[in-house]
C-alpha cells in the first residue's frame, strides 16, 4: 500500500481508503478512479491524502495513445506552459492589477447604490490572474508589495486572489477550482462596504459592540454573492473565511472539518495579506514576522500542514521584498527560488554603508560564483528610499 496526496492520484489507480480529509465526505467502498472528473471531485470534496494499491492499477492506454493524448493536452492546455520572464509579464500583471482596482471600484458603487453586482467581469479577471500566475507568478507577486495606505480596502482583497491563485498552483488544484478560489477571494470582503465607516477605518481596538457590527461582513459578503447568483466555493470563501478550526471565529462559529480546504487556505492567506498590508494608521510588517503569527494560531486557528505549504509557496522574503546583503547592497527580491529560498535573484539599486542610489544590478544568489548573502528584510525608511519610484522607473521601464 502507498499513502499519496490526492492531486497525484491519476485515472486507474485503486483507492483502498481515505488518510486525510477536511470535509465530512465519506468512501463507503474501495474502487477504481477512471476518470479525471471522478479525482478533481474527491479534491473539491476535502480529501487531502488516500492510500493506494499499486498493484491494481487498470491497464494504460497503448504508447502510441499516450503520446497522442499528451501532444492534445500540451495543445489544450498551451497558455499554462508558456514561460515569460518576470520583466515580459511585468506590463500585463500591472494592467490587469489596474484593471481589477476599477472593478472593485465600480462594484462598491453598485452594492451602495442598491445594485446586484455583475460577477462576470471578476470571473473574467480571475481567469487572467491565473493565466499570468502560470505564465510567471513573479510578477504579480511583485505587484501585491506595492501597497498604497489609503488603498486597503481595494488592494486587500486582490491581493488575496492573486496569492491564493500561487497556492493553488503550488497545491496542484486543477484550474477550474482555481477559478472559483481567485473569484471568491476578489469578492470575500464585498460586504465591508455595508459597514460604517467609522467603524471600517478605526484605527485602534474594537469595542464589543464595534466588533459585532464588524463581524458582519462576512455574512454581508455571502448575500451579496448569493444574490449575484454565485455558489459554492467562491461564496463559501466569502462567507467563511473569519472561520476557525476552534469553533471561535465568525460569522456562523464553523469548526473543524466544517471548515473545507479552500476556506483554509483563504483563512490564511487574508490573515497574511492583513498582517502585511501597509494602511494609514499601521505599518505592515514583515512577511516572517506574519508567518510566526499564523504559526502561533496552529492548529488551534489555522491548518499547520496547509500554512507550512503557503511559506514554502511564498517564501521567507517574497517577491517584491526589500532587502539588504551582506555586501551592504539594497534591492528587491524580484525572482523567487523554491529550492533555496534564501537565494532568491535580488535587483539591487542602493549602498546601506554609504546611503546613496547605485546601478541596478541583478544578483542571482544561487549562483556558485556569488559571494553575497541575504542578510535580511529592510524598510524603505530605514534608508529614504523612493520605493515607489524605484518601482516606475526601473521596475516597469
């Protein structure tokens, strides 16, 4: 017998039985999985691990059928497994960022004037997102780090789409899903906009009775894309993302395996991108001091296998962080390295030891002939440094 993830189970392999799972589903019998159809919806229905017979495995096509389906696939699936530097995806990533900071403008507009929102266009973007994600998942990444104050409520929820479509890809989910993971996380926090402002913006703690009327907006975000004729798990991330594996979040006091895979990882990644966010009132903080917050909330909060896969996905310095090298030079992550997450490549631009703008360099720091080392994560403060300059003239040049 052989314990397998089930995004690696493949059509004519035997399941003996269920290992690991998130939802309530249960395998009544062993059998075959004959079809693609069959795994993508033990995945959808939370089933993390099971085990297998490899010696029951149903006889394969012939050679000549297997090439045959393979160059069709690779055919089908083209726009998935064309590469693009992170500088050729770098305009159309910023484009579509741009484009999704309109919709969600438009769509605040529509729920406050009393409108059902037109959730086409967001499945439309979400799909652009995942296809410039597969494409080279850099540039967006890149995008998310560029954080205006005043822009939160906006950034906030496309940023979650774009990391959630990273995880997704890290997690192997099959594109459909992806789509209904990037859609719904676009839309999760829709309902914020029914909160009062002053309440929304508050800078400092929530009293009891200000963090009921918060506690809101989730179950606002789940009618408004009920309402827009959404289901499933585009409305289950909108309505459950503030669950907790204890019971102890909001709003419907969801726990344990009430709580799917895909509400998981949502969990997380809007907590991450929460913690990170730069807003009017509060710094964001560093992407390992977030990752030591969500580790403290496992298990008893957070699914402690899925987050380990979101750090390992993201990395210890994401792309699109500042940096400083033990050579005292300054620069961005721009390229990230999953095998040696601390040598990433690193575009640098600044001398910390003599505090001046150098020439921009890129420095690989996986290459043997690389001397530096990732000394640690900086501000730009830290240094004046113009990041948001940086960002137009060298970054999108």
């Amino acid at each position: 017998m052989k314990t397998i993830p089930t995004s690696q189970l493949k059509p004519g392999m035997f399941v003996q039985k269920v290992i690991k799972q998130t939802g309530s589903i249960r395998i009544k019998n062993q059998g075959w999985v004959k079809t693609q159809t069959g795994i993508d919806k033990l995945i959808k229905a939370g089933i993390l691990e099971v085990e297998i017979d490899p010696d029951k495995m149903l006889a394969s096509e012939e050679p000549e059928q297997q090439i045959s389906t393979a160059k069709h696939e690779i055919k089908k699936r083209d726009p998935w497994l064309i590469t693009h530097s992170a500088e050729q995806e770098m305009s159309k990533a910023k484009k579509l960022y741009d484009e999704a900071k309109n919709l969600q403008t438009k769509a605040f507009g529509d729920i406050e004037s009393g409108r059902t929102v037109d959730v086409a266009p967001f499945k439309e973007l979400a799909s652009g997102f995942i296809d410039s994600v597969f494409r080279n998942q850099d540039a967006l990444a890149c995008i998310t780090q560029m954080r205006q104050k005043d822009a939160y409520l906006l950034e906030h929820s496309i940023n979650v789409s774009i990391l959630m479509s990273i995880f997704a890809k890290h997690l192997d989910i099959e594109k459909p899903i992806i789509e209904e993971l990037a859609t719904g996380a676009l839309l999760h926090d829709m309902g914020k906009i029914k909160i009062p402002d002053a309440i929304l913006n508050k800078p400092g703690r929530y009293s009891d009775e200000e963090f009921k009327v918060m506690q809101n907006h989730a179950r606002f975000s789940k009618e408004i894309l009920e309402d827009a004729g959404l289901t499933g798990i585009a409305v289950d991330i909108a309505g459950m993302h503030h669950e907790r594996l204890d019971g102890k979040g909001y709003p419907f006091g969801k726990k344990g395996d009430e709580i799917s895979q895909y509400v998981r990882m949502a969990s997380i990644v809007d907590v991450y991108d929460a913690l990170t966010a730069e807003r009017v009132y509060k710094a964001g903080m560093e992407p390992i001091r977030a990752f030591k917050i969500l580790k403290q909330g496992c298990p008893d909060s957070f699914d402690d296998a899925l987050l380990n896969k979101f750090i390992q996905c993201i990395g210890i310095h994401p792309v699109g962080t500042l940096v400083k090298l033990s050579s005292q030079k300054v620069g961005l992550v721009t390229q990230s390295n999953p095998a040696t997450p601390l040598k990433p490549v690193v575009k640098t631009f600044f001398n910390a030891k003599h505090g001046h703008y150098t020439e921009v360099k890129d420095v690989d720091l996986s290459n043997k002939r690389t001397q530096d080392t990732l000394e640690s994560a900086v501000k730009p403060k830290e240094y004046n440094i113009d990041l948001e300059g940086f960002y137009k003239h060298s970054i999108f040049s």
